[in-house]
C-alpha cells in the first residue's frame, strides 16, 4: 500500500536544497546522485552523500507542514531532477504519494501529477554508526564562526591531502581549530568543553565544513572514532570520514618576538589591499609591499609600468621595540592578505612583524583568540 505525504511546499524545498547540495558532481559512484526518502510514522529524513559526508535532515510531522499516512518506506530518487520538478510546482502545498512496490513517486497538486521512477534503497551505501553516547557538546554559534574564520586558510593543493582540511585539537585548556596553506595560517582558540576527553586530534574535509557552517541551531553535539565524525543538531545529522595524515605542529610557527606592533583601520586596510590586489590581477608577476616610516604606505607596481598604486592610510600608529630601525618594507601576496581581513569583525585590527622575511601576524585589536599568520615574499 501506498504512503501519502502532505507538505508545505517551501520548508520541503528548503531542506531538500539543503541536502542536494551535499552532492557533487564529480562523484564516481552513481548512485550517489539520488537522495535517500525515509519515510516514518512521525517524520520524513531525507539523505545525501557524496562519498566524503553524509548529511540527513528530518522534518517532523506538523500541523500544515507535514502529514504521513502510511506505513513506513524508503525510496531512492534522482535528487538535483526531483528538486527541479518539485520547485516547478505552482501550489502552496505538495502531496508525495511513495510506491515502495513500484520505486516510484508521485507528485501531485491540485492540477497537476507527475510520477517519477526511483531505485530500491537498498542499493544505498550503509552509513557507518559512530558511538554517541560521549558526544561532545558544542556552542553551534562558536564552533560555525571558528570554521569560517579558519577556513580562509585551507588549501585547495591535494599534493598535501592533510591541508585540505580544518585541524581540531584540544589542549588543557582550549578548544583549537586551525588551517594552514603553507602561505597563510589561521587558529582560533575557543574554551574547551566541559565535557571534553583529555586528546583530540582530528582533520575535517572542507565539504564537511562547508555543511556545518550551515547550522543554525544552539547546541551541537560531536563525536568521533579513529576514520569518522558525526555531527548532530537538531533535525540535523551531518556524517564525515576524517583525513589521514599527521598535521604539521603549527603552534611552533605563532611564537617569536614581534619587535614592531602597528594597528591599522581594518575596513581601509582590507580596501587598500583589495585595490593592490585588482592591479596585480593584470599581470602575471608583482607583488604589494607595505613601508612604514612613521606612516604606512601600500604600493603595487607591474614590470614596465603597465599599473601602479601608491596609497598611505589615514589611520595608523606603530610600536617599535628600540634596537628597530625605523624604516621598514614587507612584500606580500595582496590576495591571501584580503581575505584574512575580510574574517575580521573588529575596527582596528594589529598587524605586528619580526622582519622583512618573517611571517607577519594579523589579530582583530580586540579579539586575541583569532590569529592569522602571512607568509610575505622574498623580494629580490
């Protein structure tokens, strides 16, 4: 016998978005392009994966919003065609009539009634199960704003697999999420939870992390095996395998003496740059520099003079220890600089530095559990 599913169109569309879009395009196993229908007494879960993540929202039944009458079925269709079939409907509400018999679905409103051929569920990938019952429990608004502070710094080089990810680690006291790309560095400290076993060493993909920043939910609550996570909100579940490999020790690059500490006007800083940034973007080779005598002055020249730009900030002061020579230039890449900046939610942001040659390092003035390192570039 059939089952009948009544839905608000739009929260149905919102959560069936959601879970298309964790899938992929390149993603070699076919059946992987269907989304999984699990339709129970008291609520619909849709999944998806794309071999890296599992992600699963369920939409409880509701008054207006959802309504099952039937016995319990799954079903596999064809997720990006079903969603545009199911958007193309003109009618507040869809009814979804799930032939277990026939792998078919049926929708229908008012005017119109399409039926769609799905595949057995059964043909789905099992989804590994991960112990919850020491599930870490997370601020969501923390942990989502840590990931997209750090992500900026991932790399997108799988000739290094372990820094396409985002690295978490506990230490006594905190909660570490970092990324680097061998040019750009980024950590965010957050207190660790109350909850929180002694060791963490783990390295998230960034389509894992891609989902995650999604959530909007208060708490979340994690947990973790040697190979996966699993990550868990409310009507959410988001499944990941974890990357293999070592991460480099990043804390050895944070420390050092900064012997010149300046602080900056973030929003003309990031503007600046930005503009630095569209000049070398019309050539292959250049480089922006920044100088400091007593004010600070970004540069951005192209060989033979094809563009330039010269611009000194209005906003400006410096901290010199005092064996540092006043005079000081920095060359760096005005691309991975701006999008540093552009996590930054303060006025003022330092930006201190140990030399011409060494890594510079970018803090919001009044946030010092946010660091960002920059790698700059050897000028000859």
């Amino acid at each position: 016998m059939p089952t009948t599913l009544t839905l608000k169109k739009n929260p149905f569309l919102k959560t069936l978005k959601t879970v298309v879009q964790n899938i992929t395009s390149q993603n070699a196993i076919p059946v992987l392009k269907y989304v999984y229908f699990d339709v129970q007494t008291d609520k619909l879960i849709l999944k998806s994966s794309n071999a890296t993540t599992t992600l699963e929202k369920t939409m409880p039944v509701e008054e207006d919003i959802l309504t099952i009458n039937g016995q319990p079925t799954t079903l596999l269709i064809d997720a990006k065609f079903f969603l545009t079939v199911a958007n193309s409907l003109n009618s507040d509400s869809i009814t979804l009539i799930v032939d277990d018999t026939k792998k078919t679905i049926t929708l229908k409103t008012p005017s119109t009634e399409m039926d769609l051929k799905g595949l057995d569920a059964e043909q789905y990938p099992r989804i590994k199960e991960i112990n919850n019952q020491q599930a870490i429990s997370l601020d969501t608004k923390a942990f989502v704003q840590a990931l997209t502070e750090t992500v900026v710094s991932v790399s997108n080089q799988e000739s290094r697999p372990i820094l396409t990810g985002i690295h978490l680690r506990f230490t006594d006291t905190h909660f570490i999420v970092e990324a680097t790309d061998s040019h750009t560095l980024s950590q965010k400290r957050l207190p660790k939870p109350e909850n929180a076993p002694e060791k963490l060493d783990l390295v998230l993909p960034t389509l894992a992390v891609k989902q995650l920043q999604q959530l909007t939910t208060d708490e979340l609550l994690f947990a973790y095996d040697e190979s996966s996570a699993v990550f868990t909100s409310e009507n959410v579940t988001l499944t990941t395998r974890l990357l293999e490999g070592n991460y480099p020790d990043v804390d050895r690059l944070l420390g050092g003496h900064y012997g010149r500490q300046t602080v900056m006007d973030t929003k003309e800083l990031h503007d600046t740059v930005k503009r630095a940034q569209i000049i070398l973007s019309n050539g292959e080779k250049g480089h922006a520099s920044l100088h400091t005598d007593g004010i600070a002055t970004i540069t951005a020249k192209l060989p033979d003079g094809v563009a330039n730009l010269s611009e000194t900030l209005t906003t400006f002061t410096e901290t010199l220890d005092d064996e540092e020579a006043q005079t000081f230039d920095i060359a760096f890449n005005p691309s991975f600089m701006t999008k540093l900046l552009t996590t930054l939610k303060t006025d003022l942001v330092n930006i201190d530095f140990m030399g011409p040659v060494r890594p510079m390092r970018i803090t919001p003035q009044e946030d010092d559990s946010l660091i960002h390192l920059l790698t700059p570039i050897r000028q000859n």
